[in-house]
C-alpha cells in the first residue's frame, strides 16, 4: 500500500500527453497508432525491429567516420591529422561502436522483426520488456558518445586491458564511460535475451517443433542463450573496472597484489562468445536467402541446426587463444589451440551447406544473395586466418599486429555486416512494402566488395612485416607505406558504398508509389513470414498458422502431383493472409519502457560527475517500476466491456488486478 | 494464444497452453537464474584468484568469525523452508497462512542482511576497508553482490504481502508465489557456495 501511494509524485514527471483524458490518469495505457508517440510507446516487436536497425545505421555512420578518420591518419607516413591521445579515443570508440552499437543491434533488429513471424506468434513473451531492452540500449549508445563532449572518449581499446585501464594510465573519464556504457548496452542484451529465449521456446505456433524452426529462427536462439550467459561475465568485469577507477577498490591494482590476467580472462570468456553473438544472426540470414534463390531447401537442415548449437557450446571452450602471448604456459595453450582448431570444424560445415545449397540450384542472382555469397566467401578468408591464429606460435607472431585486424574484419565486416546487408535487401519489401533498387543495389555489392577487400587484405601484408595495429603513425622506410594508401583508398570506397545505400533508400522510398506491390511473397519466400501481407500488419497473423512441414510456407504453394513433379497449386496472393486484424487481441503501448531506459544513464552520469544525479535517477528507476507494475494490461478501448459503465468506484480492484498481474512481468527484469 | 503474448501471467490457468507448457514467467524466470549463475561464478572466481594475494592485512583468518555466520547461514536455509511453505499454502488455498509465511520468510531475509551488516561493521572496525587490501575489495564485492539480491527478493517478498492485504493473492495466483520463491531458493544455494568457498574452506 504505501509503496504504490509514494509513487505518485515520482510517476508525474515524464510520460507526457496522451494521457490526460484518460480515466485512470497516468496509469492508463497510451492510445497513439501514428506519429512519434506510437514509436516512442510502442511494444510492437516490428517497430522496435526498425527501429533497431534505423539507430544501428545511425550508429554505422559514426563509427564509419571513426574509421575514416583512423585511415586518413594512416595513409602516409608521419601523419599528424590526430594527435596520439585522440588517435588511441578514436580506435576505442570505433571498435565499442561497430561491436556494441552497430553488429548486435543490427542482428537484434531482424531477430526482433522476424522471428516471432517465423514461429507464427503474434509478439514477443514480454512485449514491454522488448521495449525496454531497445531502449536501454539506444540511451546506453548516446551515453556511450557522449564521451566525446565530456572529457573525451574511451582510450584503452575496445577490450579494455587492465591496468592498463585503471585511473593511472587512462585519467580521463573515457572508460568510465566504456565500464558503465557497457553495462547499460549489457542490461539491455540480458533483457533482451531472456524474453527472446522465452518466445522462441513457449510461443510456437501449433506444430512449429523446434526441429521445424527456420534456421535464422534456430540461430538467434542460440544468439540469445551465448548473450544470457556471456553478459553477466562482461558485467562482473565492468564492475569490478568501475569500482576500480571511482571507488578505489584494487582488483587492478598491482602493487596491492592484483593480477592482470583476471580481466583478460573475465573478458575473453565474454567476448569470445560475443564474436559468435555477432555472427552467428547473419550465419542465419543467409541460411534465408540462399534456399530462396537457389530454389531449393536447405542442405543438411539438421547439421545447419546442430552445428550452430555446436558454435554456441565450443565457443566457450576457447577463449585463451586471445591470450597465448600473456605467458599462459605450454598447457593451457596447446588446449586452446586444439580447441580452437576443433571449433573451425562446425562453421566449414556450415560454409559446406551453403554451398551444397546452391549446387544445381535454379540460382537468380539478385542483391541478397550476391551479398549471401560475398558472405561466405568473406567469411571463409576470415576463417582461414583464425585458423592461423590457433596456431600457437604463428599466432605469437601476429598478436597484436595488423594480421588481427585483417582478421576480425573480414569475419566480423566480410561475415556479419554482409550478411546484414544482403537481409535488408531480403527483407525490406516484407518491411516497407516497396523494394529497394536491385541495380543501385548490385552497384552497392560491388563496391563493398572491392572496398572491403582493397582495405583489409593489404593488412594481412603489412601484420606480417611486422605493423603494430593502434599505432598512432609509422615512420618512412619500413615499407608499410604502399599498402597503408591502398588500404585508406579502399576505405573510402566502402564509404562511397554505404552512401550509394542511403541513397537507394532514399530513391526507393521516392519512387515506392511507381514500383508494383511486392505483395505478400515477392520472392517465392519458404517461412512463415511471407504468408503475411507487406509491409507485415500490426497483428502478424489474422489466425494461429498451424504448422505441418518444414518450410510450411512453401509446402503450401508447391505439392507433388500423380507424377510426382513438384507443382505449383496455389499462388501466393490466393493463400496468403489478408490483413484482418479483427479476430488479434494486441498487447497495449506503454511509455514506462522508455522511461525507464533513462534512468540509466542519469545514474550513470551520476556516478562520474555527481551522485545527486544518480539519486534522481534511482527515483525514476524506482517510480517506472512501480508504474510499470501499477499500469493496466490493456488500453480501455480494447477492452470488451469498457470500464466506463462500472463506474470507478472499486478504482481499488481496478489497479490492483493489473498491479498483481503485473508483478510477474517486473519479476523477469 | 493472444494471452500468451500479451505476456500476462496466468496464461497457462487460462487453458491457453505455451509451447513448453511452462508460463512465460516461470521460463523468464529460469532463464534469468541461468544467467545469474554466470555472475556469480565470475564474482567467485575473482574472489579465490585474489584472496591471498593480499599485500598486507587484515587476512581473512584474522576476521571471519565462523559460528555468527553460521548462525545467519542457517537463519537464511530456513527462510528457503518458509518460502516452500508460502507457496504450498497458498496452493492449498489457504491465503491467511500464506501471509504468515510470505512474511516470516521476509523476515529471516531481513535478519540474514542484519547479520551481514553488522558483519561489515564488525570487519570495517577491526581495519579492513573496501580499499584496504585485495581481500577486501573481493569480499565486500561478492558478498554484497549477493546482500543486493537477498535485498531484492524481499522487496518482491513484501510487494507479494502488500498484494495480499488488497486481496489479490489467491491460489490461482500461486504460481507468482512460486516464481519468486524459485529466485529466493537460488539466493540459498549460492550463499551455501559463498558460504563454504569464502568462510569455510582456508
């Protein structure tokens, strides 16, 4: 009782209009269909899926600019453009940027938007919790760069050595901004995770088994479970950095007795895992695409399944191989290595599948699949050279020089991103309603694969003459500076490619009204999202899709006949849903996920500069949550009865129902 | 199924089944444990990397004063055996013994944290800060990692309570019950870990 009449002041502050005409004050559930305050209240998994991938390309821009800057610096000798303290922000910021804000928001954006269409559910588990993990994340980004105008950005590197990182070596506020930046993007995948594990194992349509799931269903599950359980290790390492710098405790501190392989450990067990977090999505979008324009299944559909799950598991097994020249000793490193050659076993049986995809497919080579094929291409150079990494004492001569770089690149750029790109050109008629270019779209292929290619492969070059990578510049005469130009020409190629991108948005929104419809299954699609109308409706699916195959969706369209030829027997348009929502009972907007998202980062600019503005912010944590708690399971509309005619006299009952309802919500958070 | 995405508990007493058969909140929930098992482990870890590294003390020999922890062990083992008797209680219908129970294992929570704070007070007397030495850091860390999470269970514990006296904790709502003693019974057993990694094994 007396929490919930405490709250009342907190909850005034922010939720804004839209509210005052409603009978249960603040405690009534936004009505907006349209405009900024229906995405800014939304809890519809597609919204938060666009939006998503609008702050990831946002996001794109900036750490592109970063790494802009980072190669003009490099493209002579002696450069003077960034001094050394900026330069070492610089490549901090770009590599938190594309890991933390631009990768995993991007895969969280199409696991967001598809797979609750591909296992024919109408939401995620926890809509409102699916709000807030986006917004947590999209403060924690802002939180992240606003850095910059702060006492400037991060300096230690995006895994963050300590000590190296303590107060002694990096005094600016930068990584504290990193620790608890982090931390709040972390917050935000943790959420994220368990409502997605959740939807993916509780809310399959009738017959969707699991051994029925789309393999970019089966691959963001196994995303989500890496993310439940690596985030927690990252968070103990932040916390423990942040105590460290704010509060003096000495979990870094040498000279106290600390070791400086506990946050390589506790990052590595982390980020090792992290890199399959960020592939593993786009391993599944092209696992989409390739069938579809192939015109066939996919091969091996069971080992696509089992070999992601054995991604999932290896990946914790092999951390140290980012360690083996801190003096692990013979052991230990003969281990990781095996094991890290082990885990190369499940991912060329993937690169096996795809291929045995496309062999004797009908192939039709559009935008996504040049961009699928770019993919594994990509990804196989990328792996090969993890595999030189595994290699102990080759990998002792590549630590920390620009082989790494060249490295991570092509399986994080070559791989993920490719992967991303061709899953907007796949998906963004099923989205929007309109196609993007497919020209316009070939001549952006093309050039991200020259550019990527001309900037990353001279790295492999320059590594092995012996080029340390976060080097601020290099001196004439070491021979690094032929391939360093190459490399800076190349990245303003992949810059002018990403510009030919926005402008093939731009000019297919234009001209969408030209184009035909793309109706519901432009592309002859196989999952259950293309027997949804496009751009999707609101409600997913007029009525629970029940599932019989694998591929339900094409099963429908294509059957054998006495013959036993596959025909077609019914087009799409003929068997498609047609957008009636009458029969869908949606869950309610609600504005609390976004006010709670910014207690966050007032707490954590409270931690850095003052505390008085960490109290504001545990205020609003406390009063969102009691909000959150408190607020009706339903926008009255909706409801059958109204509550208009009861009158509001038992105005107990009625807060209290939704509050006991919703108390199990607050208890997954 | 439209009630299952809503996500409103309950969906599974309303007949609409989920795929597993388990309520999404009782899945989040054992999802959430799994995850808070990886945080634990990394803080215990950190702990017996660096305990006796200590340069200088107070040493952990020195402090910890084995039969009081002992003692508030136990007094937070017992509250996991109110917790199953809240929840059977409440299952049985019987929402007045309920109370008692919710409230008596709100209690023995209270009492653990109590005891975990004169613990630090005790220690921060007898010389060890949280920046005295890499004992400290690591003790004062993990477990007040765990007092935050004991602390949170009771405020669940105390918001069930408070739902209770509007009337709006009956059987079929045992399943909250149930949810929240699963992360209670989970607090217990890693303080049975912290307990003997930290205090019992030298």
């Amino acid at each position: 009782m007396a929490i919930i009449e405490r709250s009342s002041d907190i909850l005034a502050l922010p939720p804004g209009a839209g509210v005052a005409r409603a009978p249960m004050g603040v405690f009534s559930r936004p009505r907006a269909k349209t405009g900024w305050r229906s995405w800014v209240s939304t809890v519809d998994h597609k919204k938060i899926g666009i939006m998503y991938g609008a702050s990831s390309l946002f996001f794109f821009v900036i750490g592109g600019i970063e790494a802009l800057a980072i190669r003009a610096q490099l493209a002579a000798p002696g450069q003077k453009l960034l001094s050394a303290a900026l330069y070492n922000q610089v490549f901090t910021m770009h590599g938190v940027t594309m890991i933390f804000l631009v990768v995993m928001p991007m895969g969280a954006a199409f696991m967001n938007y598809l797979m609750p269409l591909q296992i024919g559910a109408r939401d995620v588990a926890f809509p409102r919790l699916n709000a807030l993990s986006f917004w947590t994340f999209i403060f924690g980004g802002i939180f992240l760069n606003t850095s910059w105008f702060l006492g400037g950005g991060a300096d230690g590197g995006w895994f963050a050595y300590a000590p190296n990182t303590g107060v002694i070596f990096s005094p600016s506020h930068g990584m504290d901004f990193y620790a608890i930046g982090l931390q709040i993007t972390g917050i935000a995948s943790l959420v994220g995770g368990v409502n997605l594990v959740v939807t993916v194992l509780n809310m399959r349509a009738p017959g969707m088994t699991m051994m029925k799931l789309p393999v970019f269903t089966w691959m963001s599950l196994v995303t989500q479970v890496l993310l439940i359980f690596a985030v927690p290790v990252i968070s103990v390492a932040l916390f423990l950095l942040t105590f460290d710098r704010l509060f003096g405790a000495n979990f870094f501190n040498v000279q106290q007795g600390a070791d400086p392989l506990l946050w390589e450990h506790l990052f590595w067990i982390f980020g090792h895992p992290e890199v399959y977090i960020l592939i593993l999505p786009a391993f599944g979008i092209v696992s989409e695409i390739i069938p579809v324009f192939s015109r066939k299944p996919i091969f091996g559909y069971p080992f696509m399944v089992f070999s992601g799950i054995a991604i999932g598991f290896m990946g914790w097994g092999v951390w140290a191989h980012h360690m083996f020249a801190s003096g692990l000793g013979p052991i230990s490193v003969a281990a990781f290595s095996v094991s890290t050659m082990f885990i190369a076993v499940p991912t060329g049986v993937k690169i096996l599948n795809w291929m045995a995809t496309l062999w004797g497919g009908k192939i039709s080579f559009t935008t996504p699949l040049l961009f699928s094929i770019g993919l594994v291409a990509m990804f196989t150079i990328g792996g090969l050279s993890g595999v030189t990494h595994a290699v102990a004492p080759a990998d002792t001569q590549q630590t920390d020089t620009y082989y790494i770089v060249a490295h991570f690149h092509y399986v994080i750029f070559g791989g993920a991103l490719f992967g991303f790109l061709g899953g907007f050109y796949f998906w963004w008629p099923k989205v929007f309603g309109y196609f993007l270019d497919d020209k316009l779209g070939k001549v952006h292929f093309w050039l991200t694969l020259v550019g990527f290619n001309l900037t990353f492969g001279p790295m492999h070059i320059l590594g092995l003459q012996g080029m340390n990578r976060r080097i601020q510049t290099y001196r004439d005469g070491y021979g690094f500076n032929f391939w360093n130009f190459v490399s800076t020409i190349g990245a303003f190629i992949i810059a002018l490619s990403v510009l030919i991108f926005f402008v093939n948005i731009a000019r297919s929104k234009r001209g969408a009204h030209l184009q035909s419809a793309p109706g519901p299954d432009p592309w002859d699609g196989r999952s259950l999202e293309w027997s949804v109308p496009s751009p999707t409706p609101e409600h997913n699916f007029d009525d629970d899709p029940v599932v019989v195959h694998f591929d339900d969706w094409w099963h429908r369209k294509y059957q054998a006949d006495e013959t036993g030829r596959v025909v077609k027997v019914h087009e799409p348009e003929e068997i498609a849903m047609i957008g009636d929502g009458s029969r869908a009972h949606l869950p309610a907007p609600s504005y609390w996920p976004i006010v709670m998202a910014t207690a966050f980062p007032l707490i954590g600019y409270g931690l850095i500069f003052n505390l008085a503005i960490s109290f504001v912010g545990g205020l609003v944590l406390l009063g969102s949550m009691v909000g959150w708690a408190l607020e009706p399971s339903d926008d009255e509309d909706q409801l059958p009865h109204g509550h208009d005619g009861n009158g509001h006299d038992d105005g107990d009952d009625d807060h209290a129902a939704p509050a006991a309802e919703r108390e199990e919500v607050t208890v997954g958070d | 199924m439209t009630d299952t995405a809503l996500g409103t508990p309950g969906a599974a007493d309303h007949g609409h089944a989920t795929s597993t058969g388990i309520s999404n909140t009782k899945l989040a929930m054992w999802v959430y444990l799994g995850s808070d098992c990886l945080l634990f482990g990394s803080l215990i870890s950190t702990y017996l990397l660096l305990r006796h590294r200590s340069v200088g003390g107070p040493t952990p020999e020195e402090l910890f004063d084995i039969p009081f922890t002992s003692v508030s062990t136990f007094v937070l083992l017992m509250s996991s055996l109110t917790m199953v008797l809240a929840v059977s209680s409440l299952m049985r219908g019987d929402v007045r013994l309920n109370r008692i129970w919710l409230g008596t294992t709100a209690m023995l929570g209270a009492v653990f944290i109590g005891g975990q704070v004169y613990e630090f007070t005790t220690f921060y007397r007898e010389g060890l800060g949280y920046t005295t030495n890499i004992f400290g850091s690591a003790f004062y860390t993990l477990t007040a990692f765990h007092g935050v999470h004991v602390s949170v269970g009771i405020v669940m514990l105390m918001s069930m309570l408070v739902m209770s006296f509007r009337g709006n904790l009956g059987p079929e709502r045992s399943e909250t019950v149930e949810t929240i003693g699963l992360y209670w019974h989970f607090v217990d057993i890693v303080w049975i870990i912290i307990f003997t990694v930290v205090y019992l094994i030298p």
